[in-house]
C-alpha cells in the first residue's frame, strides 16, 4: 500500500500467474491466467465504483468477457481515466470517465462497468489517448471516437464523437 516512487523493482499485489500486462496514464492492467483483469492506479472509476478513491492494491475489473486468448487476440489499453478492452471476439468493451465520449456510448455518462461498444465487430487492435479511443477491424479501416478538440481523431474538424466513427 505504500504509494511512494520505487528506485528498484517491486511486486505489483499478489499477482503471481500474470500473462499480459497493459499500462495507461496514472494506471496497471494485469490480465492473470484465469481471465481476470487486474486494475492499479488511477481515479478509482477505471478499476472500479464511482467516486472510489484511487486503487493502491490491485482490484478485479469486472463485467469483462473472458479476455483469455482464444480465436482472436486480446488487448486493455487506458487512457486518462478510462479503459478499453478487445475481447478474443473481436468486440470492444469500455469503461470510466466519459466526459468527452471516450466510451463511445453515444453520450457523456461515466462508466464503472464495462460495457460493449456498440457498432464495432471484427476488431483486431485496439488504442486508447488522453480522451478518445480508437479502435482497427480485420480490413483494416480505422474507427476513432472521443475527443476532438486538438484534431486527435483525425477527421478533419474539431468536434468530439460520443460513438465510433469511421
């Protein structure tokens, strides 16, 4: 529990059987071999209940499918305050802060629980910036949402998008 900066290597909690791990602004992913997203860090509403206070041991994220690899490949990426997940599926699943539409749910609502984005199948990559999130299918064709005010969608304009766009 001991919040200060490390000059060495620490054990991150308990996690002993970690396969992936995945990092964000001011937060840790660990996805462990039973299918468990593991959360550290951040304003507590990426690794959990709204209005929780920033998690200094790791906590299940959960409401995830199973993110163990199966047909496709798995990936958590974090953003600012908000977390996206790819499912060996090929869907999508968000979850946080949502003051710009970074959760792509069609409004600004925050999220504790993940939840599917709609709109989006066959997702082979998925990214996460600051305030929007990002998200690449099997052909190739490249689906943005989120903030837009500097551009980072790269559609041309200044606008956020609250669902993803192509």
């Amino acid at each position: 529990n001991d919040a200060s900066p490390k000059s060495a290597p620490v054990q991150w909690g308990s996690i002993s059987n970690a396969v992936a791990i995945y990092g964000g602004r001011d937060m840790t992913y660990v996805l462990d071999d039973a299918g468990t997203l593991w959360c550290s860090g951040g304003n507590g509403l990426e690794c959990g209940p709204e209005g929780a206070a920033e998690a200094t041991t790791p906590v299940a994220v959960s409401g995830l499918p199973d993110l163990l690899p199966g047909p496709g490949p798995v990936e958590v990426a974090g953003g600012r305050n908000h977390g996206v997940a790819l499912a060996p599926d090929g869907t999508v699943w968000t979850w946080g802060e949502n003051d710009y539409g970074q959760l792509g749910s069609g409004n600004r609502t925050n999220r504790a629980t993940p939840q599917q984005v709609a709109g989006l199948a066959d997702i082979v990559e998925i990214g996460a910036g600051a305030e929007h999130s990002m998200a690449v299918t099997a052909d190739g064709d490249v689906y943005v949402w989120g903030a837009g005010s500097r551009g980072e969608l790269g559609l041309g304009a200044q606008t956020d998008h609250l669902t993803p766009v192509l």
